[in-house]
C-alpha cells in the first residue's frame, strides 16, 4: 500500500490578545484582566518579532484569512491594529479577498472605534453578546447589557461592516427555549450574517468549575436545541457546523480552514497553530508562551515549544474537526493529502457509521447527518 503525500492546504493566522476587563467565570481561554493602560506599541512589536521567527512555516503561501481573538481584542485601539495589518502583509502576501476578523466585547466599545477598525483593513467584526436576558448577562460575568449589544451592532453597521457575527449562549441557568429563542430572535433584528450558538459548558480551570451554576434537565437543553435549529431554518441560515450558521456565502472562512485541518500560524501570549511539513512528511503543533509579561520579554523566547502531531492520530485529529462540519464534510483525497494516511486506514469505519445512518456518503464526500451531530462524541469514539 502506497502512503499518500502531505500536501500544503490554505494557511491563515491567528493573533491572540491576552487581555479582558474582566474575567468570566466560564472562560477557560489565556485571558488576563488588565491592570492599568495596556502596552500596546510594546505588544505590536512583540507580534511582528513573534511572526518573523515563524516565517519559515509559510512556506511560500499567502494568507486567506486573519482572526484576531483573546482576552478581548477591542481594547486595543485601531491605529495599532492598521499597523500590525500593514506588517504582516509586508512580510506574508494576503489573498485577494481575504477575510479579517477581529473579536469584539459590547462593554469595551467606544463610539467611533469600530469605524477605525474598518479603516484599519478589518472586514469582519465577531460580538460576544451571550444574551440578551440582563439577569444572565450578570450571571455570566459580562460587563454589558443588551443595550449596549444593540448599540455596537448599529455602530457596526454604521462603520460599514456588513459582515459581522453575534455570538449567544444557550443551556444557561434555569434558562427555558422560549428565553433562548427570545434571545436569537433579537441577535437576527440587528442584522449579522452570522451567529455562533454555543451550548454553555462548565471547563476545568474556571470559576464555575469550583461553583458549577445548576445544569439543566437534559430534555430542556434538547427543546432549547430543537426550538433554535427551526427558529434558524425559517430566518434563512444555514447550519454549516455543529454551532455555526450563517447567510449564504457568509460561513467563516477562517473557521472553516480549522475544520478542513488547514494551517495557520498562531502568533501572541499563549497562541497556538498548526502547520504542515510535506518535506518532512511532518505536522507540528506551535505554542507561545502563555503569560503577557514573559512573552513581552525581550530576552526570553516566545515560543513555547513545537510538538509533532503522532502519525497514529492524525486520522482523528482531522475528524475531530471535519465531522463537526454539516454541509461540505470531507472526500477521501482531502483526508489524504492532509492526513498523509491512506484513506483504508479508516474506510471501514466511516462506512460503518454510513450505514448506521451518523454520517452520509455522495458524489460530495462525507459528512455528519443531524442524528450523528447529536451523537458526534459517540461517533468520534468509533476511530480512537
């Protein structure tokens, strides 16, 4: 049997802005509260140096897409961002339609800035909203109210971003679908192409993982799940991934290079990335140190190590992300030249979840069907 060849897919980047007013009791992200004004020339500066130990990883390639998250990336004013854009395309060519997004907290914003953010040549803002119930908003540590919500959408659309994503919450405490679809019909008045709707979760290393809120009847969570996917049909978006939806032509480019197991560099305070080798028949894991301080420092490295992805769990790795994908799913050549595995190596196994009707096969490729969304753990299990 032939092994078949790592080949280069799209590569995109990550920057990561370590800093929050706040920190939620949920979030298990490398989020730090700021402690007086932030370093922001200083930081810059340190992103640029960071990319450029990295340069190497590109590989010839250009960028098709940018993402800017944290820690709260608004916090940071817009010339900076002009900057840090201006030097890495100096250094990586972007692609003629790139997509750069950059994560935005309703509480941190300033009348103006998403306009500087536009000219900044950011084109796509994502707005941690959560809710819009004021009670969960507290519950959840957030520093806004749906007010404020509503007024960085409109300052959004005033700054002429027209593609921008709202991100909600769902499963919160003693939350019913009547509460979690109140707060959907609200993000969708405020016109995004996109929202993200995530189930909340309780993560080790968090503060609700010492003082957990009460969980929902698991039949509750399953009438939120079912009251918001119709809710999402009739509003004309599409579900392109386990907690995805978006207008046509507006799905995440980004995001979707994550879960097609493409590669991107990760650059900032505890940044992560992940690239592939073909020479070397290799793909490595980046890690940047995770403390804002010791990344800031000059003498010390900033990364954090680089760790090669076992050839034993590729196979997973590439399906842990693609299964969660429900419209475009995965063809045996793409497991193959980004795995460098030979698609027997789990042929079988796919086929039997096929005719267990999780996952479905046509001229397209594969894919999860809704029954193996709901099971996707489960599934997942099958090619450990």
């Amino acid at each position: 049997m032939s092994t078949p060849a790592l080949q280069l897919p799209p590569l995109s980047l990550y920057v990561h802005v370590p800093w929050c007013v706040r920190k939620c009791p949920y979030c298990d992200f490398n989020s730090h509260e700021a402690d007086g004004e932030l370093p922001q020339e200083d930081y810059n500066r340190a992103l640029i140096e960071d990319l450029e130990q990295d340069l190497t990883l590109v590989q010839g390639r250009e960028l098709h897409s940018i993402f800017i998250g944290g820690g709260t990336p608004s916090l940071i004013e817009g010339r900076h961002y002009a900057s840090l854009l201006a030097a890495i395309e100096r250094r990586i060519p972007f692609s003629r339609d790139i997509e750069i997004t950059l994560e935005a907290n309703p509480g941190t914003t300033e009348y103006g800035r998403f306009a500087d953010f536009r000219r900044a040549g950011i084109n796509r803002l994502s707005i941690g909203a959560q809710s819009f119930d004021d009670q969960q908003l507290r519950t959840l540590g957030r520093i806004h109210d749906s007010n404020e919500i509503r007024r960085a959408a409109e300052e959004a659309v005033r700054a002429g971003f027209d593609n921008f994503n709202i991100d909600l919450m769902y499963a919160l405490p003693a939350q019913t679908p009547e509460a979690a679809c109140s707060d959907l019909r609200q993000a969708l008045t405020l016109g995004p192409s996109h929202l993200s709707w995530y189930q909340l979760t309780i993560e080790p290393n968090t503060a609700f993982y010492k003082r957990p809120p009460e969980a929902l009847p698991e039949d509750t969570v399953i009438g939120i799940q079912k009251a918001g996917l119709s809710l999402f049909s009739r509003a004309g978006f599409g579900r392109y991934e386990v907690s995805a939806f978006a207008r046509a032509g507006r799905e995440s480019r980004h995001n979707l290079n994550y879960w097609s197991f493409g590669d991107y560099l990760g650059i900032g305070a505890g940044a992560h990335g992940k690239i592939t080798l073909p020479d070397e028949d290799r793909i490595i894991r980046t890690r940047k140190r995770r403390q804002p301080d010791h990344y800031l420092a000059a003498s010390l490295s900033r990364s954090a190590g680089r760790d090669p992805v076992p050839r034993d769990q590729r196979s997973l790795e590439f399906l842990m992300n693609a299964l969660r994908l429900t419209g475009r799913g995965f063809t045996a050549t793409q497991f193959e030249t980004r795995t460098g595995l030979p698609f027997s190596t789990v042929e079988k196994r796919v086929e039997s979840m096929v005719s267990q009707g999780l996952m479905h096969h046509d001229a397209d490729g594969y894919r999860t069907t809704p029954r193996g969304l709901q099971l996707l753990d489960s599934v997942l299990e099958t090619f450990l």
